[in-house]
C-alpha cells in the first residue's frame, strides 16, 4: 500500500474504532494527501517502502484518514492495532515514530476518543470529583489547597508546620512540591509522619476533614513502598508527577488499588504541549491520565504564571469532568462518551493569588480545586494569614461579594489584595 | 530573591553542581536576564513571589545563572536540589514546570552535565558495545538487524519464520515492532517462544549466535513478567519504548537486573525533540537512557524516512559511546566524564536500505547497529534476500568496495540497488 492509501475520505468510523484529531503540515513539496496518508500508514501497519510477501488480509489493519479540513485531520484506527489495558503501547502506535517523519514539517496529536472495549481495560479514577468530596464532607464549594514554600530547603519539622498553618488558616488540601520527593534536608518518610500527625491536630482543632498529599513520583517499586508507607500512616492522597514518571508506572500505581485519592502533578508537560503546530495537546494529556484513573489534575489556570489560554483550559475542564463531551465544530475535540469512568476534579495552580478566585469560578465553576504556593505564603503577615486571606475570597465569591468590599471588613484579604491586586 | 537574583555571571559551577545548558528565548518585553533567571528559580526554589517567611539558608540552594551567550544559557544547580538514583524527580525539577512559564517565549534544554555523586547512583548499560559484542562473537564490523515487517498483522508463527529467514540470510538481530507488544493475533508468550526456537535453529544452521528482541513494553508488573519469561524461555534481550513508558520504569527494568541486554526505542521523542528552540533535545534523552542503562539505542539515521541532522546524530552518538565528551564552543554539548557507566551500542532505523551502509559507517563508525524494516523486507524477492542483501552491502563496505561493484557478482545487492540506489 501507498501512503495515499490509506486515504479514504468516503469512510465512516466504526463503533469500535480509536479515532484521533491531528494538526498536520505536510513538508514542503508534500502534498496534505500524502503527508496524512504517511501518518495513518506509520501508525498502523504501513512503512515507507512496500513489503514483498506481506499477506493482503492485513491490509484490513491499516488506519483510513477519513477527514482532512484545512490542516486538521481525522484517521480511524481498527481496534485490533490496540492491546487492551497497555497505554504506553498505543501511545507507540498513535503517538509514535510519526512526530519525527520526513514528510511532516509539523504534527499535533489534538484528541483521541476511545472506543468502548478499549476504554473498559482501564480503571478510571477510584474517587474522581464525588468520591473526594465525599472523603472531604464538602458538597458543593470549589476546594482549596496551598503547595509548601520554598518549593525545596525545609526540613520535615518547618515543611509540617507551614502544612498546619495552612490547614487551620481553612485550606482543605496541603501538597509537597513538585521538586520535592525525599532530598537530604527532608526525607519522605519522616516528611509524611510529622505532616500527618499536624494533619490530626489541624483535624481536631477545626472539626474539619483535611488531606495531605505527599509527592511518591520516584522508579516504580520505590514509588509504591512510598504509596503503602502513606496508606499505613493513615494518608489519604499521594501525588505523582504522571509526565515524569510516565505512563507505565501510573498504571501501576493505580492498579495497585491502594484507596489513595491521586493527585497528578503535569511538571514537563509544556515541552510537548505549547508548541500550536507540533506535539501533544494537554487535552490528550488530561484524557489519557482520565482513562488510567488520576482523580485530581493540574490543567492550568486561564491566569497566573503558566502559559494556557482560557479556551484550551476550559476545553480540558470539560473533557475530564463530563459523562458526555459534545463535538466541537472547529477545534479539537472529538465526541466521547465516558461511560463508567469517573470525572476527574481539575485543579487550578502556578502563580494564583486570592485575587484570582473569582475570575476563575466564573469561567470554571465549582468544581475545582484552587491552589496557591506563592499567593498563599507570600502573604504578608505569611502563611496563615495567606490561608485565611484565599479562604475569605472563596467565601466572599460564593456570595457574590466583591473582594475589595470583602476586604475592607477581613484584614488578611485586604493585606492580600493590597499587595497582589485583583483580576477582572 | 527575584528573578535576576539567580544570574550571577561570575559564579564558577562547582564540581557537584549539575549543570544545564538550554536554549531561552524570552517572552515579549522579558529581558534575558529576567527570563533566565526565572527558568533558574522556577526550576530550583523560588516561585513568582516573595515568601515571607523563607528561612534565609535556602538561598544556598538556588540554582544559578552563571553563562548567557546569545540565547544560550548554562545554569549550575545544587547537588542537595537532588534525590539520588530518582530520575523522575531529577527531570521534575530541570525539565518540569519551566516549559509553560509566561516569561519565556521558547525553552529547550539541551543537555545536562551529570556531577559523579549522582551520576553513580544509577546502573548504566550492563552489557553495553564490549558486552554486546562478546555475546555475539562480532569484535569489530557493524551488527545488522531488522524490524519484522510489516509492523502488525502476522501472527506469531508467520512472524518467526520472517524472524528465521532474516537470521539465516546473515542478519545478527531481529526485532518486534515498537506497535507490537501482545496483540489478539500474536499474543507475546506464543511469539516468544516461535521466535526462540527459530533462533535456535538458525543458530545451528549458520553456527553464529543471533538475538531476538522482543518488545516488553507495558504497565509495570506486566513488562516485568514479559521479561522474566523471555529470560525463563532463553532470551538475551529486551525492547523498550522509553518515551511511552516513562523513567520510572525504565529504571524498574534495569533495577530488575535480569540480565538481558535492553534495547530502547525512542518512538515518540519527536513530538519533544524536533522543534530546534522548544522542549528537549534527543541528546538529552540519549544522555539519560545511557545513565539508567539502556544498552542500545535508537538514535537516526543521518539518512532515511526520519528527520535528524547528521550533526546531531553524530553529536548524539559520541555523547553516549564516548568516555570522555569534550566541551563544544557553539552549540548544545557540555564536556562529560563518564566514569564508570559504559557506553551504549547506537541503532540506526528508519527508512534505511543496504544502499545507504557506507554512508553511514563513514559518518558514524563500526560501533553501530544497522537496522531494516522496509529496507529488508521490501526487497524484491522477499526477507531472505533481503537480509543477504544487507549483508552483502556490510561486507563491501568493510571491504572499501563500491556496492555497484559488488553487486555485479552478487544478484540480491544488485536487486536492492535496482530499487532503492546507492545513496552517496
């Protein structure tokens, strides 16, 4: 077969086939028929020269590109290409050897939408957005949470007590940083016991249910002895940076099936997503840690100091939190039906401060959680006044109260908003 | 501290300090020094502002911006910054949330320099070229290989016998298909065991040892029992595709130290890779399987159906066969010393054909293994010829005979050529 075979624009997908959206530029002097044909043939069964005694029978295997609009395509594969339950396999096959082709200039992988028999071989989030609610005894209020800072430095004593803080400054959730796993200043286990016991003496003092969530991202057998040394010290919640790690080890955490709520921590992931043209959309991102079962995830912020435009997090939001995820017209997102799997709690994070909240309720709702590193310990009285200042802001904006006439009545929010503003 | 806090232009890294060297491209209206300094902060302790109350002392621990140079940057990191033998967590610091940050336009590292204390908390290759070499009896010319083609399809009998024909046609290793791991139609333990024993046999009939290399790419605790079969069944080695299944297992594999030599696809490095100002370089990659110890390597061509400069490919490969890598004055190598972790064996695939050997052995050396998919299968009269072809194009090349020559005394180069040419 020709790379032009594997063109066919009169093909309707099956039920049973994986489909994906890509952006796609031919290189130059390639036609968009070729370059696309290119892609479905690398990905499926095809390679750049025909194969002398291949048996015709497998050219049923082949992936057919069934849409091309401008520079966006659609290819369908047969399910067969798939191993059930192993996503590092498809991501070889989908996601593979096509970025790096010769006949491409650029290649965006935008979506994916699964089909059933696939999507049933992976568990899905344990908790997702009810479950954690559930754990945490709120029904309906966006969550809030704080990273400790400076991100690395503290020992397990300073880091339990800026936990504490927080947590009786009326934060729910307290996470490690991102950098932080077990370093010479700070080791894992003693980390997780002081800021567990804090946990219990926050826990008493506020009658509230409060989550620790300590970082386990590390080689796969250290990551799950970390995992089972959480659960034992009545942990709640483990984190684990998916993109780091990768998607082989996530899996097994999650098959593991340790109870543990799972925080996913996307660090990295900007090098394949924020290019427009080329890579991997965190959407697929997002879906992929959806499927193999990250109950909360970081997807960005529409403000702050990441890079990520409001529609693309809006998008991801309601990929990872819908049953049902209608057809976008233009734009990257495939129809998907999640069945059984649950919807993921989205997190907010990197460079909020309480004079974002209620910029980012109004275009992400609820159901959210909202984390702050610098926007909480920045503050200028530090770390509980920082809490208590996001806790008067979230409470103000669930009343529709404007912050600044909030502030003038909670002392912590003014010194808060006085020093980084508000965000219209 | 602010951003520009962590340039310091006459700081002199340290010999622990760990040091990158990447390419920054700052955001509009962001100076250099901003930009880099907040790549340095981000990626060590600091975060978009003030913590109040930071104890003082962890302003040691700040990465350090000591070499700007155009938009080439070197910073010197902290050997505390890091946790021994954790790669995830090495790359969540200096690969993590970098990438997306709103004061950078364009950021790519490209390449670490790894202080000894760290460097020898992992494995390295355990075979590595000298190893490969002896299992194979091959002290000095190129070993040859090929993809079984097509990538899916064959069930494991069909696909053994191409494995066979390849062998006895003079081919040193075959290999599964990075999309093929255990399909409905070729499950992996059926496969293992038709490919053992049509090695053997060809093992018998031409008197040379060969390896089979099949993929074990998976979820943890499944890729581990895939290997250990392969091991139980009397295989010498194992593929794995490092990007789709992520650092930690990788390091899980080579911890498992079963003993086979493990043979790392890159299928996917691209969507990362291939933007020359964005995301990570191959190099780094290279640099990071030869430290968890991947013992041989996808790396390009130079020639063939997938994009990559002859100098990068060069670049790549004496950065991982080498002891010693010397600094380069322009252009993204820092000088390394190896010590004790050997060197890897690079592949070459990707829409190669016998017509492209002495170009590649010119540029690249002996201590390479040649590896064909369509190149070998797509020969006119089929596997067996292909694979002779191959080796008829190896042996002239050793020879410093012209393959045209060559080809007039033997029919299957001159076929090859007659389809594919002889790339100069």
């Amino acid at each position: 077969m020709k790379y032009t075979d594997y063109v066919d624009l009169n093909y309707r997908p099956a039920k049973s086939d994986l489909v994906c959206e890509f952006y796609v530029e031919p290189a130059k002097g390639v036609s968009m028929k070729k370059a696309t044909g290119a892609v479905a043939s690398e990905s499926s069964i095809g390679t750049w020269t025909t194969i002398t005694k291949a048996p015709p029978r497998i050219n049923k295997l082949g992936a057919r590109v069934f849409l091309i609009k401008g520079n966006y395509v659609k290819i369908a594969y047969p399910f067969e290409l798939f191993e059930l339950g192993n996503m590092p396999q498809i991501l070889s096959s989908i996601a593979g050897n096509i970025f790096g082709m010769k006949d491409i200039a650029n290649l965006r992988l935008e979506d994916i939408k699964w089909p059933y028999q696939l999507m049933k071989s992976f568990e899905g989030p344990k908790y997702g957005i009810k479950g954690i609610r559930k754990i945490l005894k709120i029904p309906k209020r966006p969550l809030i949470g704080t990273i400790v800072k400076p991100k690395v430095g503290l020992n397990s004593k300073e880091h339990a007590k800026v936990a504490y803080e927080s947590w009786i400054g009326g934060l729910d959730l307290v996470k490690m940083d991102e950098n932080l796993t077990s370093l010479k200043f700070n080791k894992f286990g003693k980390n997780v016991r002081e800021s567990l016991k804090m946990r219990r003496k926050a826990e008493k003092e506020t009658g509230e249910k409060k989550i620790y969530v300590p970082n386990v991202t590390a080689e796969t057998t250290e990551m799950l002895r970390r995992a089972r040394l959480v659960k034992k010290e009545g942990g709640r919640c483990v984190m684990i940076d998916i993109i780091t790690v990768g998607w082989s080890a996530l899996q097994t955490l999650r098959n593991e099936n340790l109870n543990l709520i799972l925080h996913g921590h996307r660090a990295g992931h900007a090098m394949m997503t924020r290019n427009p043209k080329h890579g991997i959309s965190m959407l697929v991102i997002a879906d992929i840690a959806r499927l193999i079962g990250i109950d909360q995830l970081h997807i960005g912020t529409i403000v702050g100091k990441m890079a990520g435009e409001r529609q693309e997090v809006t998008h991801i939001s309601e990929e990872i939190e819908k049953k049902f995820v209608k057809e976008r017209p233009v734009g990257h997102t495939l129809a998907e039906s999640w069945g059984n799997i649950k919807p993921v709690f989205v997190i907010c994070s990197g460079g909020i401060h309480p004079g974002h909240i209620p910029r980012i309720v109004k275009f992400l709702g609820k159901d959210i959680i909202l984390q702050f590193g610098g926007g909480c310990h920045g503050h200028p009285n530090g770390t509980f006044s920082g809490a208590k200042a996001i806790n008067q802001a979230l409470c103000a904006t669930m009343q529709n109260i404007p912050l600044k006439k909030c502030a003038k009545t909670h002392p912590e929010l003014k010194m808060a908003i006085d020093k980084w503003g508000v965000v219209k």
